[in-house]
C-alpha cells in the first residue's frame, strides 16, 4: 500500500444530486463511485460503454452518466464481446452479482474469458441473490441461512460456495483476475468503532488495473466481497466484520493472474 | 469539504473513518428520512488533515470533494 | 450482375455480405450450419471488408445476446438456427424489442416441436409471427420462397430492422436452404451508412448518454413506453405487409402459402389450371405484419380458399381472422413437411 493518496476531485460520470438506491451500508455505491473515478483518471469516460446486469448490481446505470445498454440476466459477458468486436475502441464494463456472474451466466462468463475478448467485470460478491429478497446462491457459505436454505446453507443438497476467481484461472482467456475485500475492516480500540480507507484505497488501484488490462487487449474480471447487511439481517459495522473473519475464509484475497504486471509483476 | 447531504444514507461509515474525529450525523433527516453527516464543528474548518478517507470509504458519493483552502482538490 | 447457380445457404450469407454484415455469431444446428460454415469460410474475404467478426458462440443463448451487444453498438449482426435454437433466443428478441435494438435471424424451420426431425417444415410460424418472446415481444418476418428471393429479402430485411429498430426473422425451411438454383444475384448496397445516432459506443464527445434500457421503474413508464412500440407496429403493418397475389383476378379457388409450400401451390394452380379450374395463389411475403388488410380484399367473392403449409394448420388461423367467419377456407396441413402434389390439388 503507497503513500500516494490520490485526489479527491470531484467525479463528473456520477449524476449530480441523484441518490443511489442502494441499502445504507451496501458496498455498491462505493464500487460505483470507484469505477467512474477510474475511467476519468484513464481518460477513457467518454468511450465508456456499460453493460446492465440484473440484481442490485445494476441499479448504477441510475447514476452513471455514460452509453448503456441492459443485458438479460447473466448475460452482459456476452452483450460486452458484441460491443467490443464492432466497437473495439469502446471501454466495456459491467457489473455483476455473484448471482448473475455464477448461476445463470456462469457459461457467459466462462466463454467469454476463455475467448479473451478485452472487456472488463466486477463481481460484487455478497453470498447472495439481494434484489430479490435474499436467496441462495452460488457462493452462500455452508450453513449460511438465506430465504431458500433457511435452516442454512447444506453442502450434500446445495453444493458448496463457487471460487470464481479459482475457476476462471483453469482458462488460459483472461489477462487480469483478482478477488479483494470491498468491505472496509472494523477496528475496535477502546470500544469504538473505526474504519479507514485501506480497503477503498486498494479497490481503487484494483479498478484501475481492470480497466488498464482492458486497455492493453486483455480480458479483466475482479471479484469483490462486499456486504448485504440487509438480507443478512445483521447491523452495518457487523456485516463489515462478517465479511473479514468469516466471508474471507472462502474467498480470500489474492491475485489470480496478471499477465500485464500491472500489480508489480508478481502473485501477492 | 463539499459534501451533498441528500444523497447520505446515514451508514456512519465516514464519522468512523475521520482519524481526527471532525464528523458526526445530524439530528434531523434529509428528504430520504436519513440522518447525513456533518461537519462537526459549526463553522469552522476544524482540524482536518485532508487525508480524505472519509471521501473514499463513502458508498454513496455523499462527500464530494476535499478542497484545500485556496486550492483544488488535495 | 450475372444469373449464378447459388445453394440457398451460400446465397443468404452472399446477400449479408453484400447488404453489409459486420458480425456473424451463430451455434451449430442442422439444417441452418450451412450459413454459419459459409460465413466462417468468408472472413477476410476482400470483397465485403466490412464484415469483421465471426464467432461460433457457446450456445444461442450466448449468441443473441452478442447479437443485441452489436445491433445495440449500430451495426449489422445476424445468425441462422432452427426451432430449439431460436427457442433458447426468445429471451434475448424479447429484450432486443423493448430495448429497440435491430439484428437479423435467419430461421431454418425444421421438424418440431423438441428435437422434432431435421427435415423441412414451416411448424415455427405460430411462435416467430405471434409472440417471438415474452411480454408481447415481436419481430418483423420474412418468408422467402426461393433462393433469389431469399438474397432480397436478407438484405430487405436489415433495412427494416435498423429503421423500426425491432428484430426481423427470416423464415425459410431446409429446402430452401439445402436447394440450388440458378439465380440472378440482385444488385444489393449496403445497409447502413455510418453508425445510427442512436448507438450504444461511448458518449464520444455527445454529451448525452445513449441508454438502451429492457426494464422500467414504474407501470407508468412501461404504459407509455409500450404505447410508443405499439405505435410502431401500426406503422410497420401499414407500410411493410408484403405479398404476392398471382392469377386472383378471376380465381374461383385461391391457394394461400408462404415459402416453399407457395411453390408447390404454384404447381397445383397450374394443373387446375390446365384442367379449367380458374385457380389462383395469395403468398404472403411478410408473416408477420401478416397482409390481412390484401387478403379481405378478396372477401365476399364466393372464392374457395385453400390453406396450404407445412404445420398443422398454423398460418389457417391468421387466415381465417383476415378473411372473417363466412368464408369457405380449406386447411391443408402437412406436417412432418410432407407434401404431394396430389394432396395439393
């Protein structure tokens, strides 16, 4: 982790004074705000080309003042390599839930790295299908009690949480693949509550790198774990601590491939 | 600071992450019924260090920018 | 340009190509392979340097969505499949007809309904002219009858999908597509000219966004929205419903067929022809908008219609409705794509 504290300028690809509809608390917002930034710092906000998924995820097309189009559900891996095959010059990116990237676009998504074409993915991981009430899904951990598991998540029946970032390295396609924590850590000291900025610093640098991978030709999917306090019925601060010490374990942080050296030239 | 109450949604994140303590969430709500930071201290600039970590953490794009007096964004 | 003796397949991708195909994104499926193994053998072809992407896509569902990736971009991309594939595509027309993003789907009607057989029939028609898709969704469909008219209408077919912006469907049959016939190629110019200012590329200096949007936030907008695309289908069935009526001016028996049953018919109107039987042929080009409004033309005239197609009586129905409940209209089904001329006439 630098030194260098980026600039806190002003981010012209959010839509002024418009309010997200996403819950207090939810890291989306944060992936948003980290994106827009990036294409600006890159120079690239004008060729932006987002691709909507479905589920929370894609409720930032709200705010996000550049080209859109929506994708059918699981989809958008697909919709981006029709794009960037006749456009090749736009900059496409979408984000996607564990929900949409995992369940029912896990072959979108497979072939498209396998394929290599030169796009960009975010996959907000929060173990769950949130739009729709909470559910299941592919990366629910063991035990985790959702709408459909609700005596918790059972490995014989339902299988067991899917590693994205694992299986998408069994696929020689993609140049930049990586999982960070979105949530930021909670400290305690002295029975107070504190955060800081690392983990937004490093996303930051991380959504940088995705769009720097495109940018060479490659393609980029980076799988961040982030919080759904509401569907896990738990407070802000304890959902940001479920992730650190429990959603951690069965995705942890790490880069999986990085062909370009963006990240220094070396596995973490 | 320029910050665009409207949009918080009172996560707290933001008071929690000032390492100089200079937020807090006020007493009354904005138009989305969520109590918004504030600058702490009514007035003054307050000691802020311009680490901007509050800037980064927000989820909502609530703190819009950090202006140094007399500059752009630090 | 000159009379060629051109299989079907190769035509519908020659005519692509001359109408200005950039992207091709298919999936195998017997009887429609044909067109992508011709498409895929046409990369780099000097000729057409506007084509410049072929992807033999994981299933259909991934192809049609790269087709909305690349009509949502501006420009020209098609596939060709059969029944189960366009199946597996009716999510992404549905999303392509709210979001108003044009492509071209080339439907090679097999056996159906399930794996059905991969011989010839033209049993799609019901699902490609009625509701190709949830939610009321539709494509503009062309059924051509041979090959030569195959080449025009593909080339037809991309101009009315980027005017209306709606997805268009070619509807033909493995006979047509597997079938040689010496034609002569059409004078065909491409399609577009530049990308549409409605294009999902990045703002480039714009300004505004360009947001092509499948979901809406509330009922209100969704009523407007859907009144705005039920507009357009009044315009398109106005202006676009096309057909053929040949020898009806004093025809006691009229034939209705489209696409290669319309041949066959040709042949009975012939033979009843010969025998004194004033006998005519009404071949809807366009199935759907369907030409109701040509068709009840012919009403009140004590005509004898005889509905000829390779289903089991599916295009009857839109008969029947344009021409009203009194008139006398025969159904002749033949499914398992059988047809004899005996049956015929």
């Amino acid at each position: 982790m630098g030194a260098e504290v980026r600039q806190a300028k002003r981010i012209g690809l959010l839509y002024d004074g418009r309010a997200s509809t996403f819950c207090p608390g939810c890291e989306h917002g944060l992936l948003l705000k980290l994106i827009a930034r990036a294409l600006e710092e890159l120079g690239v906000a004008d060729r932006a080309v987002m691709v909507g998924t479905v589920g929370c995820s894609s409720l930032g097309y709200l705010l996000f003042d550049s080209d859109f189009v929506q994708a059918p559900h699981g989809r958008a891996p697909a919709v981006m390599a029709g794009i960037k095959l006749v456009e090749p010059d736009a900059v496409v990116f979408a984000i996607q839930g564990d929900g949409d990237a995992l369940s029912i676009g896990l072959q979108e998504l497979l072939y498209a790295a396998d394929r290599g074409i030169p796009m960009t993915i975010f996959m907000y991981n929060n173990m769950t299908f949130g739009m729709t009430g909470g559910q299941m899904a592919p990366t629910t951990i063991p035990g985790m009690r959702t709408t459909t598991t609700p005596r918790g998540r059972d490995v014989k029946l339902s299988g067991s949480p899917i590693d994205a970032c694992r299986l998408l390295s069994a696929i020689d396609g993609p140049a930049y693949l990586r999982r960070a924590i979105l949530a930021p850590r909670p400290l305690r000291v002295k029975g107070k509550i504190f955060y800081s900025a690392r983990e937004a610093l490093e996303a930051y640098r991380i959504v940088l790198n995705a769009f720097r991978a495109q940018l060479k030709g490659g393609f980029s999917f980076v799988e961040f774990v982030g919080t759904c306090n509401v569907n896990w019925r738990m407070g802000i601060d304890e959902s940001k601590a479920f992730v650190h010490e429990v959603g951690a374990k069965y995705f942890p942080p790490g880069l999986c491939r990085d062909i370009y050296g963006l990240e220094g030239g070396g596995k973490v | 600071m320029i910050i665009d109450p409207g949009r918080c949604k009172g996560c707290g994140i933001c008071v929690a992450a000032c390492p100089m303590g200079n937020l807090r969430l006020s007493e009354g709500v904005n138009s989305l019924g969520y109590h918004y930071v504030e600058w702490r201290y009514e007035g003054e600039v307050g000691p802020c260090t311009g680490c901007a970590a509050c800037y980064w953490v927000c989820p909502e794009y609530s703190i819009l920018e950090i202006v140094r007096s007399g500059g752009e964004g630090t | 340009m000159t009379a060629e003796l051109l299989r079907g397949a190769e035509a519908i991708g020659l005519a692509a190509l001359m109408s200005g195909v950039e992207a091709y994104f298919g999936y195998p499926i017997t009887p429609s392979s044909e067109i992508m193994e011709f498409m895929a053998s046409e990369q780099g072809d000097p000729r057409f340097p506007r084509y410049k992407a072929f992807v033999q896509a994981s299933s259909e569902v991934e192809a049609v969505s790269m087709l909305m990736g690349a009509g949502a971009a501006g420009h020209l991309a098609m596939t060709a499949t059969s029944g189960p594939g366009l199946s597996l595509m009716a999510e992404g027309i549905s999303h392509a007809y709210v979001a108003e993003i044009p492509f071209l789907i080339v439907d090679v009607n097999r056996g159906g309904p399930g794996l059905g057989t991969t011989e010839p029939e033209q049993s799609d028609y019901l699902f490609v002219t009625r509701s190709l898709g949830h939610g009321g969704s539709r494509a503009i469909v062309l059924a051509p009858e041979g090959v030569g008219e195959a080449m025009e209408l593909v080339n037809r077919g991309f101009r009315l999908a980027f005017e209306y912006r709606i997805p268009v469907v070619i509807l033909t049959d493995a006979i047509v597509v597997h079938m040689r016939e010496t034609v002569d190629v059409p004078e065909l110019r491409p399609v577009l000219d530049g990308v549409p200012p409605w294009a999902v590329r990045g703002k480039r200096g714009r300004g505004t966004r360009n947001a092509l949007t499948t979901g809406f936030l509330d009922s209100r907008e969704l009523k407007e929205f859907k009144e705005g695309l039920e507009r357009k289908w009044r315009r398109i069935s106005e202006r676009e419903a096309y057909y053929e009526c040949h020898m009806c001016d004093d025809a006691e028996v009229i034939y209705v067929a489209f696409g290669i049953s319309a041949r066959v018919a040709a042949e009975a109107v012939r033979e009843l022809r010969g025998r004194g039987t004033a006998a005519g042929l009404f071949r809807p080009i366009t199935l759907a908008p369907f030409p109701s409004g040509a068709l009840a033309r012919l009403r009140g005239r004590g005509i004898r219609f005889v509905v000829m197609e390779m289903n089991e009586g599916q295009m009857y129905r839109d008969v029947r409705e344009a021409l009203g409940p009194d008139e006398d209209i025969e159904s002749i089904p033949m499914m398992g794509g059988i047809v004899t001329r005996s049956e015929a006439s």
